[in-house]
C-alpha cells in the first residue's frame, strides 16, 4: 500500500487524495471497490494528477477490465469540467490500446458537443492512437483498420484539419494493408498538397 501511495502526486497541504486512494485499497482488499467507487471519486483523482496513477492501480494492481471505468464514466456532467475528464480517461484507454473503450467515450463527447462547436482533431487522433497500440494481432486485423479508415474519411467530413499525429498513425496503422496506404498517401499529395506544402 505505501509503494502505490508514494508513486502518487500528492501535495503537502492537502491529504485528501492520499485518504481516498487508502479507502480504494481498502475496499478492494476487502471485495466492495464496485459498490463503493464513485465517478466523484474519478474526478477527484484525475484533476488531482493521479489519473494515470489510478488507471495503472485499477488495470495493472487490482487486474481489472479498463473498460468496467465505463461504468462510472458515464456519469461525467455535460459541463467543461465533465468533458475535460472525459478526455483524460479517453487518453488513458488510447494509450493502453483499448479501442472499444475508447470509441465508446468519444460517442459521449460528440454527443455533448454544442451544435455550433466542432470535435476537435485532438479527439480524433486519440481513437487513432488508441489502434495503434492496440495488440498487433487486432491492429492489423481488417476491423481495427476498416475503423481507422472511417475515422479518416469522418475527419476529412468535418471542418478541422488534421495535423502529424492523425499522418503518423495512420501511416503505420495501414502500413500492412497497401491498398489503403497507397489511398491515403495519394489523398494527401492530391487533394492536401497545398496543406501539406504551407506545413
């Protein structure tokens, strides 16, 4: 418990992550971390700097499915706060390869999107990061690259622009698959050379 507390940001002045991550600990030692685990808790966490930390304890530690997160996740408010939340968790299932999980929060934030904002392409990559670290036997199966090549062609439908990181993993996404690659890269001389010249 004091390694796993210690590898925790928290501040000096101020206990209260330190307590909650105990009482984490304690209700899954004892068996009730579902019954007693909050999204409040989860906000709490992640605003504090200990998201990370605590998506490695729930996932890693306590071998948890990632995507039982959802459970809690769902509750996130449609305000500012909420969606920032909701973009950091959906960093974390990118960064851990977990696709479903991942698209499942990005369907959440375009709903909660005003009808005259857009999703920005920060989003979208984390969908595509999310393939990319995904298990090589699904990355290169035809479902997780029929997804990338949707969220491509959504992107292109959308008024954002899409920056290196949206290049980066799809070229290596689509690196196994010619015939996707050779659309994509002719995509971009043809129809985003000015784009792509003026970067």
């Amino acid at each position: 418990l004091k390694e796993v507390l210690s590898t925790c940001e928290v501040a000096s002045t101020d206990r209260s992550t330190d307590a909650l991550l105990q009482r984490i600990m304690e209700w899954h030692e004892n068996g009730s971390l579902f019954a007693n685990l909050q999204y409040q808790h989860l906000q709490h966490l992640f605003e504090d700097n200990n998201g990370s930390k605590f998506f490695n304890l729930f996932v890693n530690v306590f071998q948890n499915e990632p995507s039982k997160l959802l459970a809690f996740a769902k509750y996130a408010p449609e305000t500012n706060q909420g969606i920032q939340f909701l973009k950091q968790l959906m960093n974390e299932y990118a960064a851990a390869g977990d696709y479903a999980s991942c698209a499942e929060i990005f369907s959440w934030i375009v709903d909660d999107t005003q009808q005259d904002k857009v999703v920005p392409i920060e989003s979208y990559n984390l969908l595509l990061k999310a393939i990319h670290n995904a298990p090589a036997a699904q990355r290169d199966g035809m479902d997780m690259v029929n997804a990338a090549w949707h969220i491509w062609n959504d992107i292109k439908q959308r008024p954002i622009l899409f920056d290196e990181h949206t290049i980066s993993y799809l070229t290596h996404i689509l690196q196994s698959h010619s015939r996707y690659l050779d659309d994509f890269i002719h995509q971009l001389l043809h129809d985003y050379n000015s784009v792509l010249s003026v970067d």
